[in-house]
C-alpha cells in the first residue's frame, strides 16, 4: 500500500472535491439537455453493442 504524506492526502481530496463537482457540472448540463440517465441502447452503442444472454434453466428444485 502506498504510503502518503498529510500534504499529498490533502492534495488529492481536494482533487477529488475538484473532479466530483466538474462530474456534478457535466451531469447538470446533460440533465439540461434531456440526454441524462442515458438510456441502455445509448450505453450499448458505446460499449460496441454487447449482448447480454441469460443462460438456460437448470433442472432441480426452484430456489425459493
């Protein structure tokens, strides 16, 4: 596990303060624009368009 000084731990949770309300900013301008939640066909063409397949039914007993 790294190890890290007061300042740098300092230095990243304000980072990390900096990027959630740049996330928070992006996220209000796509809910402005109706394009947010993004919808899962939008998310499919992104990722390529990856199917998702269940699997067959096993035999035995339901599981209650």
């Amino acid at each position: 596990m790294a190890t890290l000084t007061n300042e740098q731990i300092e230095a990243k949770k304000q980072q990390l303060k900096q990027l959630a309300a740049e996330a928070e900013q992006l996220k209000n301008e796509l809910v402005e624009a109706s394009a947010w939640p993004l919808d899962d066909d939008d998310l499919d063409q992104a990722t390529g368009g990856i199917f998702h397949i269940s699997a067959p039914p096993t035999k035995g007993p339901p599981i209650a």
